[in-house]
C-alpha cells in the first residue's frame, strides 16, 4: 500500500523455514526509500530494509508475516509532461 507520504510492504511466508525474499517494487516505490519492521509474527526477520534496484530485499520467519513501513517521506511522482505546440504553419 502507498499513499503520497507512506508505503508498507506486508510479506507472508508459509513454508517451515525462513525465507529470503526480493519484493519487486519498481514503478511502485523509487531507490532509497528505508522500511522498518511495524510488525511481525514469529522471529527471525527483517528488521528493516531499503529499496533498491527496483526491489525490497526481507528475510520472513518460517510460518510468519512481516509488515516493513516507511516513515513520512514524498512519494509522490513528478508532474506530468506538457505538451507545447508552436503556430501553425508549414514549418518553413
């Protein structure tokens, strides 16, 4: 979930061991956004991450979830590109 200020990442593991998993956020969530664990159920995660390359890397227990959140940071995208046009004419 992402809003203009904040993103959260929740991950679920349902196998018998930890599991190391890149959480793929590229177009979602820019480089350099920092996560910290909110909450966990078992032990042994994450307790915190940052984005890079266009993922979130996380470590979630065997039988567990993760819930990493930012902080208030912008997330919002840049502006969208205007088009100008110049006069008519037959470009000469």
């Amino acid at each position: 979930r992402k809003t203009g200020s904040q993103a959260a990442i929740v991950v679920v593991n349902r196998g018998g061991s930890a599991a190391s998993v890149d959480v793929p956020v590229g177009g979602w969530l820019r480089d350099g956004v920092a996560l910290t664990r909110r909450y966990q159920v078992g032990t042994g995660g994450s307790a915190s991450s940052s984005s890079a390359a266009g993922t979130v890397a996380v470590t979630v227990p065997a039988n567990g979830a993760i819930l990493l959140a930012s902080g208030t940071v912008d997330l919002t995208g840049p502006a969208a590109p205007v088009l100008t046009l110049g006069a008519e004419g037959n470009g000469t």
